[in-house]
C-alpha cells in the first residue's frame, strides 16, 4: 500500500508543479520568463518568436502535467518530461553569464534550473513503479 502512495503522491507533484508553472507562462507572469526568452532568442527564435514560444512552452508543460495524472501514459510522460528537462538545462552552457554566480555557484536561475533534478528523480520513481508493474496507479 505505501508503494502506491509514493507513485500517488509523486504524480500528484508533477502534475502541481508542471501545471502551476506552465500556467505562470502562459498568463504572462513567470518568473523564467526572461530566461526563456533569452534561451529561444539565441536558438530558435529565427523559426518561432520568442514571445510566441514562452506561451507555447507553457501549453506544453501544462500538458506534461495533466499527462501524469493518467497512469496508462505513464511511458509518454516520462519521456516527454525527459526531453523537456533535457532541455532546461541547456542555459546552464548557452546562458552560463545568467546561471552561474561564480564557479559552481549558481545563481538563482541556476538553482531553479538545477533543482530539475528533483523533478527528474520523481518522475522516474513513478516511471520505474509503473513499468516495473509493482504499482498501478
């Protein structure tokens, strides 16, 4: 029983933070919003503007979020979500002005990009119960 309470309350988390922080983006009022921005201005912005994609990428995690709430995509979410984490950490070398106070000292957008490996660990959690079969919720 406890197994499936820590599936549960882990996709509970996910679903929270990914959904409130998505959310945040696509109303206008996320505090990432600048790195965002500043990330898409020097990769993609040629292809998407980079106002477009903040609102975009928020969609996108509220999505991410929802899809954790859904115990039969489990597999999608995971991947989906380690794509999408994949992908925050590349300010970490693109934006290291922004990311870093000093050397191995981030600064709060460092901190807020690092702690996605909280995110990850529980994601997996989730991932590993459910493929393993050991819970089914």
């Amino acid at each position: 029983m406890e197994t499936r309470y820590i599936s549960l309350f882990n996709r509970y988390a996910l679903f929270i933070v990914y959904f409130w922080f998505g959310f945040l983006k696509i109303i206008g009022y996320s505090p990432a919003h600048d790195l965002v921005t500043s990330l898409a201005d020097i990769t993609i912005s040629s292809i998407i503007p980079s106002r477009i994609f903040v609102y975009f990428l928020g969609y996108i995690e509220c999505a991410i979020g929802v899809i954790w709430l859904f115990p039969k995509f489990t597999k999608v979410a995971f991947w989906v979500l380690t794509g999408h984490l994949v992908a925050t950490f590349f300010p970490t070398f693109m934006l290291a002005d922004i990311v870093w106070a000093g050397t191995l000292t981030p600064s709060l957008v460092g901190q807020y990009i690092i702690k996605n490996v909280v995110l990850f660990a529980s994601a997996y959690t989730v991932f590993v119960l459910y493929r393993n079969k050991i819970v089914f919720s």
